[in-house]
C-alpha cells in the first residue's frame, strides 16, 4: 500500500481518506449448486473475464462435475486460482449477467454493500498481486491451480473508498471497456470481410475467374510462377550480435502485422554488421517478407520506407519483384486460399514446417493480364487493411491508457 490513503488521480467532489480492509471482513462465500439449472456453464479467461465455456471447448467436458458447480448470480464474484501469462496469480471479475453455473474450483464469494466491479479491479491490481505472490509456497497443483486458499485469499488487504465513489469508478472504468468492446468488434468485422473478399475476388481452386470482380474486367485470369515475376528471391541471417542502439531495424516474424512490420517490435543491428556480415539480406522498399519456417509459415509483410534501413534472418524469404505487376496484389496473393492450400501441400513437417526458396519460387498463382485489374484489387485489401490497422492501433492505445488508470485510479 506504501502507507498511501489516496489515489493519485481522483474525481472531482470526492475527498477524504480510502479505508483499509481484510478482503474477508467483507465478503460472504457463495457456495450454493443447483443442477437442475438452465444458466450457461461459463469460465473465467484473464482476457475477457467470464465467457461461456463453449467458446474455449468444442465439447463438452464438464461431466458429473457440472452437478458441483456453483451458480453464481450477478453482481457476485468468482476468483480463478489458476495461473496465466497475463496474471499469474490468478484473476477475479464480477458476473454481468444474471446467472451462470461456473467450476467448483473457483474461489466465489459477495461483497455485500460494496461495488463488485470496483473491488473485481482491486483484486485485479498491482497491489493484490504482491500479497498473493507471497501466499504461493510450491507453484501450481498438477491441475494448474495455485496453492491459494479460500482463507488465504480473504487475508488479503485493500484499500477503499465510499460506496459513492466506488460507482462512480466503476462506471468510468465500465465505459472504457465498452469503447474496447466496440472497436473489437469492429475490427472482427472488417478481419471477417477481409477474408471473405479474399476468397471472392481471387479464382477458387480449378476456376480461371473470381466469383466477385471490378466493372470493365472479363479476360481470364493466367497462371504464373512468383519467380516469373521476382528479380530476387533470398532469404537473411541471424547477424553474430543485435545492438540495442544500432541504426539497423532488424525484422523478425512476430514484428509482421497485416502487410506492415511493426518498428517497435523489431530489434535492432550496427551498421557495419548490416553491409558486411548480412549484406545479402539488405531489405529494400516495396519487398516482401514471407515467413518460410515456423509455426507462422504464410505470414507476410511489405517493407516500407519508415523502417530502413533493415535486414532480416532466415525464417523470411525476400520477394523482390519486377515492375511488370503490382505489387500489393501479389501481397494478397500471397495471404490468398491459393498460397494456403500451396503451403499446406509443400512444407516440409519436421520439429519446425518450412518451404525452402525453390518451393517459393515455384509457387503457381493465378494473375489478372491487366495491371489495372490489378492495381484495383491491390488498393482495395490495402485500403482495408489500413482500416484494420487503425482499429489494432485505437485497441491498443485504449488498453495502454485503461492499464495507466488502474494503476493512478486505484491505491
């Protein structure tokens, strides 16, 4: 608590000093069942809080257990003592719907009086996770729940204000997650239409013509190999040493985000190493990335002028194309149904699945003769990709600024 009794930042109108708690002088265990119940089976994810269990399974896996779980009704709260990359020691949320069965296991409990999303996010914090850290003697169980107690988790302390302010907190917080909400789910939709354009407006396998085409367009589509149309086709090197200060962007997969690559995400290599040691790699504006090895075999990028200069290693092939056709189509060429049922059919299976340089060479893809055609489909996925983009990037800056309010909202 470091002997604070405020927050740092605080709506106006409200003054006086928060009090300190035992979480177990205001809680009430819930502990009834009731399997007659039609309420859904939810679960607690560290994400999203509580979703129905059968977005997480395919099946279902509850059994004879479902006759143990507790209903759990609105407004109470349930703690999953089960650790996660996002909260280790564990997470807690308040039901916002009005029923629901969830696992015995859980931790579930009321608040009487108090706000429950307001004390769901005390239990979520900073300071909580510094009492539960030191309650944790021995790890996980073998069923990957934390040593943590009903006990042990009402001896946790916290600091809180008046009812009136607790509200008030909550519902400042709860429209946050409603604006996070509603650029998620936009975005889902615009990542649904992608992906839905994309298999209408390139030809399905055996077919010379898409289903969905621009006016003014009817020649048949031609087969083409990617090195008919790449001046080079190499991939990089994982240079002998990275510098944190080196002038070099240096690309790794996981910088790939819908055909851009993301600086922040990359590391970074001198000069001297990027014209000497890797000079073969030496990434240019307007080539393609693509992902040959790993998990993310398919995933791709075009490099753009904000990043250079840039090298790259050997889980990515360089596409340097010719001037003959438009870039950006082969880009979505290469994210097409096409270039899935290619890799699919191609890579090698090992420890990592792969396709070597002479597979990407060869891999045949159906080409409109006209560049305009081809231009106007490359503008259209770009266009929809920049609207993704700005959906990931509103995303995120909504968590960053969410995560920066918990921390001075709260003591």
């Amino acid at each position: 608590m470091e002997g604070r009794k405020v927050p740092e930042i605080r709506f106006e109108g409200f003054e006086g000093e928060w009090e300190e708690y035992k979480l177990g002088e205001i809680v009430e265990i819930v502990s009834r069942t009731n399997e007659q119940s039609n309420a859904p089976v939810m679960m607690i994810t560290a994400q999203n809080g509580f979703i129905n269990q059968s977005e997480r399974y395919v099946y279902d896996n509850t059994g004879e257990s479902l006759k143990k779980y507790i209903l759990l009704r609105r407004d109470e709260l349930a703690y999953n003592h089960g650790a996660s990359k996002i909260r280790p020691y564990g997470s807690c949320f308040a039901l916002n719907v009005e029923e629901a069965r969830v696992p015995f296991v859980y931790h579930c409990f009321s608040v009487g009086k108090n706000v429950s999303e307001f004390i769901s996010f005390v239990l979520n914090g900073r300071e909580t996770e510094k009492q539960l850290k030191k309650m944790v003697s021995s790890g996980a169980r073998m069923d990957g729940l934390l040593n943590i107690s009903f006990e042990e988790f009402c001896s946790i302390s916290l600091m809180i204000p008046t009812v009136v302010e607790q509200k008030r907190v909550a519902r400042y917080f709860r429209n946050l997650d409603g604006m996070l909400t509603f650029y998620q789910y936009k975005l889902e939709k615009l990542k649904l239409l992608k992906r839905a354009m994309i298999e209408k407006m390139f030809p399905k396998n055996g077919e010379k013509v898409p289903e969905i085409r621009f006016e003014g367009f009817t020649d048949d589509w031609e087969q083409r190999k990617l090195g008919d149309y790449s001046e080079l086709i190499t991939k990089g090197t994982t240079p002998s040493c990275f510098c944190e200060d080196g002038d070099v962007t240096f690309v790794k997969i996981e910088a790939l985000r819908e055909k851009r690559v993301v600086k922040e995400l990359c590391s970074a290599i001198s000069e001297e190493i990027h014209k000497r040691e890797l000079a073969r790699s030496i990434l240019n504006e307007d080539d393609i990335v693509f992902a040959i090895a790993g998990a993310t075999v398919g995933k791709c990028a075009v490099i753009t002028g904000n990043i250079l200069p840039a090298n790259t290693n050997q889980a990515l092939a360089i596409i340097r194309l010719k001037t003959n056709i438009n870039r950006d189509f082969v880009y979505f060429s290469l994210t097409s149904k096409q270039m899935e049922i290619y890799i699919n059919q191609s890579k090698s299976i090992g420890a990592q699945p792969n396709l070597s340089l002479a597979q990407m060479n060869a891999f045949e893809f159906l080409c409109p003769c006209q560049k305009e055609e081809q231009q106007k489909i490359g503008d259209y996925f770009s266009a929809l990709d920049h609207l993704i983009t700005l959906h990931q990037d509103k995303i995120e800056k909504l968590h960053n600024f969410k995560k920066s309010m918990l921390e001075k909202m709260f003591i």
